[in-house]
C-alpha cells in the first residue's frame, strides 16, 4: 500500500498537481497555505515540454486553453516604440518558442487544478507548519493555527523559491547554500489599463543600467507588467526582504528616467494589488529529501523565472513523485531516491540557461542595448530565429527532452 496520509504545505501550481494525482491513488491528503485563500493572481506562465502531456492525462487542456492570455509572441522595442525585433509563437506544442502555446495567468492556472481537487482533498487555507518532528513512521507536525497537531506517512514541502520547510529540515548553512542568486531583481504586477492598446504582442524594452520593462497581454483588457534590473546593488538586495512599499519607492527612483511607458507602468505599479518582488535565483538542493519529508517544485529546483521553464517543471515533478510513491509503495526511501534519480536529468535541463544570462539580455550600456538590438534584429527580420530555435532549441522545451514515466494509477 502506498502512504495513507500525506500533508503539502503549499496550495501552489505543484501543491495541487500532486494533490490530484495522489488522491487519484487513493491516499488521504491535507494542503495547507499560508495566504487566506487562494491566491488568484500573478503573471502569465507558461506550460512546456513533457507538462503538456501531464495536463492531458489530467484532462484539463481544453480549459487552459480557454483561458489563454492570447499572447502570440515578443517584440523588443525602443525608446520610442519602434520594433526592432519580434519572435512570434512557434505554433507547434512540440518544439515551442519564447512566447509558450499555452500562456495563462497564474491565477487562473491554479484555480483549474484547485477544482479538480477542492471536493476530494482537504484544503486549509490560513494555516502553516510550525514545527517538524521526525517519527520512525512518520512525521509529527506542529501548526501555527488552529489546526491540532497530527502525523502524516509524508510531509511535502512545496512552499516556493522562499521555503520555509528547507530551513525547518536543513541546516541553515546548507539552506543557504541552496539559494543561488543570478544577479537580477524582478517585480510583477497587474496594471488595469490595457497599455498594448489591444494589442497581442508582448513588448520588451531595455534601459541603462541593465533595466527592463516587459508588458503583457491577456484576455481581461489588462496589461501584465514585470520591471527588472540586472545589478549588485545592495539596495536591490535589501529591497528583497522590505515591504511592498518599499519596493515599489526603490523602482520608482530606479526608472523614474527609463523612458518609454516607464511613467504610465511606474503608476500601474503603485495602484496594483498583486505586487511581488523577488530575487531572481535558482534553488540546487543535494538531497530532495529528510525522513519523511521530500521537497518539490521551486522549494526543490527552481529554475528561475527567466527559464521560463518553472511552472512546467513543478507539473513535471509533483506527477513523477506521484507515481513514485504508488510504485514503490511502502518503500519511502526508495520512493524518494528514483523520484531524485528520474527527474534530476530534466531540472539540468530547464535550470540550464543562456550562456551569460540574465545579464546577456539586460546590456548596462546604450552602445549594449543597441548592439543587442542588432543582433536580433538581423535573426528576427532575416527568417533566421525559425532555423536558431531548430538548431540551438532548449531542450526542456521541447516534449522530446524527458520521457514522462508511465504509471499504474489505481482505477
């Protein structure tokens, strides 16, 4: 028999996949989430490689698509709007481009996983792990609510680049030296005004001083907005761990003068709701697990936002580890060794980045931005970027870069 009672902390993208398959084995689950409810926010993601097999034998493709941010590629303008290179969606689930087949607001992602699951499994929102204590069958867990204390056969950790849980079961050294910043800070939030004018290209604009604008679009007459900044800044790192005003009063002096739609998204920025900001870092952990508790997704081997491969590999993983507990039953050890074994070839692949990335794509200089323009101008306007996806694709983007395990799931 596989575990009886597993515990996720983490209503997330991957806390309510391997809800879904995990009750789909029979196994009693409880998800707890620190935020009230559900959070029904957050940018566009994107859906790739072997996740897209994943939605479909989840049956949820025809929804997602429903609610499609529409986006049909990125184009990378200038001060003055101009285009100076468009990468258009490569139309194909096979071999996808930088703008994904499937773009849907994260939202509206978690919210079709959520209902798949919200009659069958127990949700408890407003609540969060406290305290850990290992058993020899099990795991005792301490809440910090009103939820009494209890075991579970598992206990899994799939509470985000910011793991609480990864303090909880390992060292503090060696948490931290699982976090692995990339030198950039990112905001994202919702501006209510469609600034794309209807518009279903997504347009991406550099400054000076390795500053990004990107706005989105999606179905609700909004504009998804993300402002970043390449940089060793103290300031930015420091930011990280302020409050959400104090984030937004250090972007606003950062791109006060970053021109282009720089004043009509800084004021986007200050009346949205949905703000976050956070260092752009990719988490390597040694060893996915401790006893009876096993780490997944972003708490795990977060890729990084810029990989653009961090909700599909956190589809990808919560199904492996799924399927690795029914096959191995009682077994956790070896249940939590071949989850490990199988799925660390495909992190390597979705944490592997551009050579020089982020700060490739983020020039400090004009003389940068401009060269930078160039280049993809010359890729773009020639035809060439259909020949370069073929020939330098990113594996993990492509459904041919994992073979997805097959598993026996109890009918």
């Amino acid at each position: 028999m596989p575990p009886k009672r597993v515990l996720i902390s983490g209503a997330g993208i991957a806390g309510s996949v391997l809800a879904y398959w995990l009750d789909r084995a029979g196994i009693s689950v409880t998800v707890v989430e620190r935020a009230p409810s559900l959070r029904s926010t957050g940018q566009a993601v994107d859906i790739r490689g072997a996740a897209v097999d994943v939605i479909r034998q989840m049956g949820v493709e025809s929804a997602i698509r429903s609610k499609s941010t529409c986006e049909e590629g990125v184009a990378f303008v200038d001060a003055a709007g101009r285009e100076k290179a468009v990468f258009m969606a490569s139309g194909s689930t096979e071999q996808q481009a930088l703008t994904s087949e499937f773009e849907i607001l994260r939202g509206d992602l978690a919210l079709i996983f959520y209902d798949l699951t919200k009659d069958k499994v127990n949700y408890v929102f407003g609540e969060s792990v406290k305290e850990l204590r290992q058993l020899n069958t099990g795991v005792e867990v301490m809440f910090e609510n009103v939820t009494a204390t209890a075991s579970f056969d598992v206990v899994v950790a799939a509470d985000g680049l910011g793991s609480r849980l990864r303090s909880m079961v390992s060292s503090a050294t060696t948490a931290k030296e699982c976090f692995k910043s990339l030198g950039q800070y990112v905001a994202y939030f919702t501006i209510e005004e469609d600034l794309l004018n209807g518009g279903k290209i997504a347009k991406w604009y550099n400054a000076p001083g390795g500053r990004l604008i990107l706005v989105r679009p999606n179905m609700k007459g909004q504009t998804g907005a993300f402002l970043g900044v390449v940089t060793e800044s103290l300031e930015a790192k420091d930011a990280s761990t302020a409050g959400a005003e104090a984030q937004k009063t250090y972007l606003r002096r950062l791109f006060h003068d970053a021109g282009w739609l720089n004043e009509r998204v800084l004021d986007g920025m200050d009346r949205a709701d949905d703000f976050y900001y956070q260092a752009v870092a990719q988490i390597k952990m040694e060893k996915w697990s401790e006893g009876g508790v096993v780490f997944l997704g972003d708490a795990c081997y977060c890729p990084s936002p810029i990989s653009g491969m961090g909700t599909s590999l956190a589809i990808v993983g919560a199904y492996v580890l799924a399927g690795e507990l029914v096959m191995h039953q009682n077994d956790l050890p070896s249940a939590f060794q071949s989850y490990q074994e199988r799925l660390t070839p495909y992190v390597a692949q979705c944490q592997k980045l551009i050579p020089g990335a982020p700060a490739i794509a983020n020039p400090q200089t004009q003389m940068g931005i401009t060269v930078l323009a160039s280049v993809l101008g010359f890729v773009s306007w020639s035809g060439l970027d259909r020949l370069v996806s073929r020939i330098a694709a990113i594996p993990a983007f492509s459904r041919e870069g994992f073979a997805l395990p097959q598993y026996e799931w109890p009918s």
